[in-house]
C-alpha cells in the first residue's frame, strides 16, 4: 500500500541534486558525508524521490531533510553499523528483527513489545532499530517496509512509550517514506488511551497506514502462510540472530568534485574500508567509562563546565567552553552516546594556543534526556599542525585517530538538567501565563509524566473495576443461597404435621 503521494518529475529530483552539491561544494560539513550516501544522490533518484514525496514535492523542505539525514547518518555511522557493535543480550532476545513479508512483498519489522520492560537502554535499543533497517535496505536496494508491533501478551508494565516514540521519530526524521504499513496486532483495550498518544505523533500520511489487527483479519495484511504460528498463520519461525552473509560493497565516490583520488575504496573481504580509523560521532554506554580524563591544568583543553553538559529546561540548551592550555594549536572533536537527541555546533574545530572556543549544544525539542544520566558526551582533544587548518584537514585528523590514540586527549561529560533554570523558568510562567510551556524537554517531561499518570488511573480503575465486578457475584450467589436455603426450609416445614381444623358446629345440634 504506502501512503498516497506526488509523484516528483525528474526535473525536480535533478533540482534536489543540484541544490545539495552547489551547497556541499560552497559550505561542506565538518566531516565529509558517508561516500554510499553521496553516491545515492548523484548517481539515483530512489532516496531524492522519497524526500520530495514525504514533503509533497516542497523543495526547501526535502532540501533541509536530506541535508540533516545525512548529517545524523555520519555521525551515527549508519553505513558502517553491524551486529558487532550492538547489545548483544538485546539482539539475541528478539525484542526487534527482521522476518517474512506483508502482502505486497515488503519485509516485515517486528516488535515483540511484551519482551520489552523499562530498564532497558533505549538508545542501545533504537541502534538495533536502526541496524535492521540499514540492513534490510543493504540487501534489498532502498526498499520499504512495514512495521509489525506485536501487542499479544503485552500489559501496562511492559508497554514503554518512549521506546515506540523513539521508533516512530526515527522514521520519520531520518527514512522517509520508508513504511509500506504500520501494523499493530492485538492491542489490548486497556493500552488504546496509550496508543492514541503515538497516533497523534505520526505526520498525517502515516496515519493512513496504521491498522489496528487481530487474528481474525491479519491475513489481510500478512498472508496465512507469512504469518507467525502465534498470529494464527502456519510460519513456525523461531527467532535467532544469524548475521549477514554478504557484507555491502559500495562505490568509491569524491567527497568534493575535486577529489577523485580521495581512498574510499570497499572490497568484499572488508566493508569498513570507509573511515575504518575514524570514530563517528556516536559512543557506546559501555566503552566511555573507560576512556581517560585529564585533571584540571593537566591536559591539553581544559573544559568549562568540566564534568557536565548542563542544559537549560527551557530552552534545551547548553554551552560548552573548550580553553587550550598550551602554546600549540589544539584540534577538537565532540562525540555523543545519543547523536540522535542533539545538534552540536561547531562539532569539531581548532582552539588557537592559549584561546578559548564555544560550542552550543541543543537538545532537539521532541527528545529529553534519559534517566540515570545515560546521555553523555565525549570531548576529544589532539595537537594541531597549524592553527589554519582548514575543514577538510581537520576532518583528515580525525579520520586517522581514534578515542584509544595514545595522542588522544578524552573529556567525559554527562547530560543534566540545571535547578537555576527550572527556577528562572516558573517565574517566566508566573509573568506571562505560559512561561515554559511552548516547548523544551521540561515540558516534554511533563506530559509523559501525565501520560503515566494516565495510565496508572487507567490501571487503577480497571483493578476497581474487577473487584467489584467479584464483589457483586459474590452478593448475588449470597442471594442465591439464602434463597434456596429457605425454600428447602420451607418445603421441610410444610411436608410435616398438619393443623387440624375444627370442624363447624351448629348451636342447633348438640
């Protein structure tokens, strides 16, 4: 099916082409965009067609996403992820894989949501989102797919929000008209509220794909013999994660017109070739703790803050200040353990000796920040040949060090919340009967924290519901029994002696 769109003309797609090289020519990124994702550009229509078909052929639009998709798909090095770099406990219990296909042939993405519990990393979760889906579309060219949220077995404790609005983000932000259908199987009643609230996220072209299924008509969308044995189908597939055989081989592309020669090279023994020494902006939850941070007045950068990256709740926003301690120039590089959450500017530059620089970090206004101050950044800080080097040359240096160099200088910084602003922030809600309420993470964490409440008075009442419910069979078999105890009664009384009537006497006859 897919959702219903316009179809561009090629002098449109040829438009969209021609707007991202005059710009990637005259202003290119820090680090030079995957050479898969430059080929798909200037050598295809497929991944153009799709941006200007979500966009309803709006071109500054299409432009904007197609520029940010790639910057997201660097630094989370979408074309370079495998199953190495994954969870592996996540992986191996098929919270999320790929298997069979819907009725128009298009691979199936399911979500098993009852194996899901809160405690889990999300952003280690949306990897393994992202790795299937890079996958899928390895194999089979750009190819879509449907979504298959299986809700059997799925109460209250397992249902995460969060987790399905990341999903749905991430497709929306970063694949565009990707979906063939968005299925969701059994949902129980109790979740509808909950899921009304995902509904409600989805742009108005998903919302013609999402279909609420049972078992009664999900052949309807999957074909009995495609269907798992737990859907009613007579597919007796047992998840178990078998890697990829064949390992993508893509064409050497120039990162600029004047760059043919650049070593970009893929063979079909090593699909890492591209930026093999190159750590993309995207760190792993269970790797940064090992990674060295010099103390104050030790290192080549010093950091202000130094061990935080304090946001803003009403803005979402935070400033780091990066103070070159020597008398050599000094390279930067910011990663992050959620590329997906943030947009760091400048994300890496050079500190002239003894000066300081300023990076803004902003925490995208559809995202907040995870508990148990999960979300952290990475400073990574190395000497300079020249304080001139130019974009390109600094993303040479970085494509030739890594955090483990023994040159590399490692900042470890966690993601919080700051008190001084939540505080200037009720006053500015005091003054102007809004106040924070426009946008920023405090609000987002507001309204999920109402969204729980919701649910929990769901639940509650629900239980309510069940214990009176018993309660009134309970009264009605009381009832019953005392009915049917005093008829026995009754009857036992009645069957035993009889009161003799006394018989009418005439005054007449003695």
């Amino acid at each position: 099916m897919g959702v219903k769109v316009q179809n561009p003309t090629t002098a449109q797609i040829e438009e969209l082409r021609q707007r991202f090289n005059t710009k990637y020519a005259n202003s290119p990124p820090a680090e030079p965009f995957h050479p898969i994702d430059l080929d798909r550009i200037r050598n295809e229509q497929l991944w153009l067609q799709r941006f200007l078909e979500m966009h309803d052929l709006d071109m500054e639009s299409s432009f904007k996403q197609l520029w940010e998709t790639c910057v997201w798909r660097q630094s989370y090095g979408t074309n370079d992820l495998d199953h190495t770099q994954l969870n592996q406990e996540y992986l191996n219990q098929g919270c999320a894989f790929v298997h069979s296909q819907d009725v128009d042939g298009k691979p199936l993405l399911i979500f098993r949501v009852r194996l899901h519990n809160k405690s889990k990393n999300l952003d280690e979760l949306i990897r393994i989102v992202v790795y299937w889906i890079e996958r899928v579309q390895r194999e089979n060219h750009l190819t879509q797919l449907s979504i298959f949220f299986d809700m059997s077995g799925t109460g209250l404790a397992t249902l995460d929000l969060d987790f399905v609005k990341r999903i749905v983000e991430t497709f929306k932000l970063y694949y565009p008209n990707a979906l063939n259908y968005i299925l969701v199987f059994e949902l129980a009643w109790v979740l509808n509220a909950a899921f009304k609230v995902i509904k409600a996220l989805l742009p108005p072209k998903a919302v013609e794909i999402l279909k609420m299924i049972s078992k009664k008509d999900v052949t309807q969308y999957v074909t009995k013999d495609n269907c798992l044995a737990s859907w009613g189908g007579t597919d007796n597939y047992e998840f178990s994660f078998v890697p990829e055989s064949k390992p993508a081989i893509s064409k050497p592309v120039a990162a600029n017109a004047g760059d043919a020669e650049q070593p970009h090279q893929d063979t079909a023994n090593d699909k890492k070739v591209h930026f093999a020494k190159s750590a993309p902006m995207v760190l792993h939850d269970t790797n940064i703790g090992e990674l060295h941070t010099p103390s104050d007045g030790e290192g080549m950068l010093q950091l202000e803050p130094s061990e935080y990256v304090n946001f803003c709740p009403i803005t979402g926003d935070a400033k780091l200040t990066l103070k070159n301690m020597t008398e050599q120039p000094v390279v930067y590089k910011i990663q992050t353990t959620s590329p997906e959450k943030f947009r760091v500017r400048p994300r890496c530059g050079v500190v002239p000796a003894n000066s300081t620089a300023e990076v803004n970090i902003w925490l995208k206004s559809d995202h907040q920040l995870s508990p148990d101050a999960k979300d952290k950044f990475l400073v990574m800080a190395a000497f300079a040949p020249s304080v001139d080097c130019s974009t390109q040359e600094v993303a040479d240096i970085w494509k030739e060090r890594g955090t483990n160099d023994p040159e590399v200088e490692n900042h470890r910084l966690v993601c919080r919340l700051t008190g001084k602003s939540k505080e200037s922030g009720a006053k500015g809600e005091g003054q102007d009967g809004q106040g924070s309420r426009e946008f920023g993470p405090q609000q987002l964490r507001e309204q999920n924290k109402e969204m729980s409440a919701q649910l929990k008075h769901t639940r509650n009442l629900q239980y309510a519901t069940l214990f009176l419910i018993l309660l009134l069979f309970a009264g009605f078999g009381f009832l019953l029994f005392e009915r049917f105890h005093h008829s026995i009664g009754d009857h036992h009384h009645g069957s035993g002696t009889c009161e003799k009537t006394t018989a009418f006497k005439c005054g007449k006859h003695k």
